[in-house]
C-alpha cells in the first residue's frame, strides 16, 4: 500500500505533537494540586522530615545497595511492545515494588513483587472518582490514588502489553489452560483468575517544592519517590551515561515522571540517583543521575510518596469452575480441606504440621511398598500522563 506525501506529514505532525505534549497529565483538581507540602491522603503517620534532622542523613545513600543488598525491583520499559505514554504509570509502579521489596526485606522475606502495571492502564479510567490514566497520560498521584481504593495483583496476573484495554476481571488477574480436543490436539483457554493477591496503597501525599532534606528523609526512611521533571534535557541522546544533568533556571515543561532510588556526591557536587523507565540499555543501565538542590530538570518541583498495605489474598475474581491450574482447591469427598491454610494463623501452622505428618506417615509406608519393584510413583494435586 503506498502512502501519499499528505498522509505522510499528517501522521509525522501526529505524533510530533503526541510527544511534545508528555506523558504526565495530572488529574487531579486545582484545588488538589495547589494544595501545599506533604498533602496527604489515607492514614496518618509521622513524616520523616518532622522527626529527623538533617545532620542524621548520609552522604550517600543508594536503595540498589544498601549494606550489601539490593532493595531495588527491575528496571522497566514502558515503550516495550508499543509506545505508550506510560512513565506516570513505570514511575508510580517501580516506587510501590520498591517499597514493597524494601518492607519485605526488612521482614527477612526475598520474594520479588513488581505489580501489574497493565492493569492500571486497563482500568485507570473506568472509575471516574479516582482516575489514573492510560497510554496518552496521568499521574503517580493518580495511580495512588486509584490503587488506595482498588489494590493492584503484581505482574504474574496481568502481563504489561503498553495497550488500553477494557476493565474486566480478565484485564485484571488472568491464566490458560488448555483443553484436548478429540483428535488429541488441544487448543489454549484463557479465563479471569478466581483468588490471588493484591496490595493496595494505605496512605501516599504529594510533595510541593520540597528541600533536598525532605526528599533524602522520605527516601531513606520509607523508600523512592516519583517526581515529574522536563525531559527534554535527557531524551534524543542528550543524557551521555557517567554524566549528570546540570540544566537550571529554565521554564520547564513537565512531560515524564521518575522515581528517586537514592543520592551521592562527585567533585563535591551533590546529586540524585534516578530510576526511568526507558529499559536498561537506556543511560547508566536505566538509571541517570540529577545535580540536586538546584531543582535540575525540575526534579524538587513536586514528589509524591505512598505507602504499601501488606498483601491481601481474596476471591478477588469470578467463580472458576474447574481449571487444569486452579487458584481456589475444592474440597474432596474425604471431607478434608485442600484449600490453603493461612500460614500467618497459629492455627494454620498447626494444620500443615498435622496434614505434614499424616503425609510423611503414609508416603513411608508407601515407599516400602513399592520400593521393591521400584515403582516410584509422584504424589501431588493434580491441579498469575507521560508520553516520554
């Protein structure tokens, strides 16, 4: 099919303009976004900057090493199978995983949680109450905000495919099976998951022009946070990798959203450690540093925080029926229940310390059985608005 020189330069002035517009679309009303300092939303809690001092915080702090562990999630790309105007949503989703890592950790758990960013962008719009965004725009404030109310599965549910779909059970926690046909082949059937997990947002606030204190007080004490900064100044190669960004005193157009993993200090200038969401063959393997305290880029002109609930285990989804991978067990005729035991429960614990030594008892009398014809069977039921 040929293309003409008009249809041409319409599509080239298309998407010139979708570009410069950015991927940051703030949502929220003017008299949510002119409110001042540490807005917050949710539970109460101490602000870090309240109860430290300034003199407390290192020099150098950095969350991809901290005493010799990494409490960081993957680098991201939110143009990866398409373009999508998606870093609001990488920012927001990369400061929740982190966060949710970081409390994990501290815990002594080593399970990595990256939430499903997808499902954000299938259902960022649906709720007019508290609207996120999608491929054309939004905010880390708007994704808080939504996922305070709705929660978020992590990634295992909803695979990232930088596309708007509808809002459905199915666009939300989704697994296959396959079903045989007659002739021995089979064909793949895909279905909303029943129970899984979510993680909600219990408190997150915004940060308007805050001082390098604020900003290192929150990060060290709770984790990263999401700022909007002008990106021109690091896109069409003008961040060179070991370098940092310097540009200052400009009117700057905010267009991308980022997340702050931690600072350092290079010939006694100090900056800020960078996360985007540009892959990590993008700068210094995804991440760039910020000279700080001179608002480069725009970085201290608004930051915005949240704090993770623990993960809730819920039939979130539909009834599924019967499924070569169920999420739910039913119960067998023996009148023992197959269903997971809450392991966080006295009571729970105990119930898989009994059911583990009635199934140590019978698979010992078992082997003897069958360990001299060799005859060693496997036992198991058979049963996851920034356009820059």
């Amino acid at each position: 099919m040929q293309i003409s020189s008009l249809h041409f330069v319409c599509w080239a002035l298309t998407v010139s303009l979708a570009a410069s517009a950015g991927c940051l679309l703030d949502r929220r009303t003017a008299s949510q976004r002119s409110a001042g300092i540490w807005t917050k939303h949710g539970l109460p809690s101490a602000i870090p900057s309240t109860y430290l001092a300034a003199e407390t915080m290192p020099t150098a702090f950095d969350w991809r090493n901290h005493n010799g562990q990494c409490y960081t999630t993957r680098i991201l790309n939110q143009h990866m199978p398409l373009y999508c105007g998606s870093c609001w949503l990488h920012a927001a989703t990369s400061v929740l995983s982190d966060r949710i890592r970081i409390a994990s950790l501290r815990r002594g758990a080593t399970p990595e949680i990256v939430l499903a960013r997808q499902v954000v962008l299938n259902c960022g719009e649906a709720d007019p109450e508290v609207e996120a965004g999608n491929c054309s725009g939004g905010s880390a404030a708007g994704y808080f905000n939504w996922t305070a109310k709705h929660g978020l599965p992590d990634d295992s549910c909803q695979e990232y495919d930088a596309t708007d779909h509808e809002c459905s059970d199915y666009r939300t926690c989704m697994n296959c099976g396959k079903i045989v046909k007659p002739d021995g082949s089979w064909i793949s059937s895909c279905y909303p998951v029943e129970r899984y997990a979510k993680w909600f947002v219990e408190e997150w606030g915004t940060m308007k022009n805050p001082t390098p204190f604020e900003i290192k007080s929150e990060v060290h004490e709770r984790g990263p946070i999401a700022c909007m900064v002008d990106s021109s100044f690091i896109e069409n190669g003008n961040y060179v990798p070991g370098t940092m960004v310097t540009d200052v005193g400009k009117k700057w157009n905010f267009d991308h959203e980022i997340a702050i993993v931690g600072w350092g200090v290079e010939d006694n200038k100090e900056y800020w450690i960078v996360r985007n969401s540009w892959g990590t063959f993008w700068g210094d393997d995804g991440f760039f540093r910020v000279q700080a305290g001179v608002n480069a880029i725009g970085i201290e002109t608004e930051c915005t925080w949240a704090v993770p609930s623990d993960r809730k285990v819920e039939s979130w989804g539909p009834k599924e029926g019967k499924r070569m991978f169920p999420s739910v067990v039913e119960p067998d005729n023996s009148g023992y229940a197959l269903g997971a035991p809450d392991l966080r429960s006295t009571s729970g614990l105990l119930v898989v310390a009994c059911v583990s030594g009635v199934l140590a008892s019978a698979l010992a009398g078992f082997w003897i059985g069958l360990r001299r014809s060799g005859d060693v069977r496997r036992l198991g039921d058979a049963s996851q608005q920034l356009l820059q």
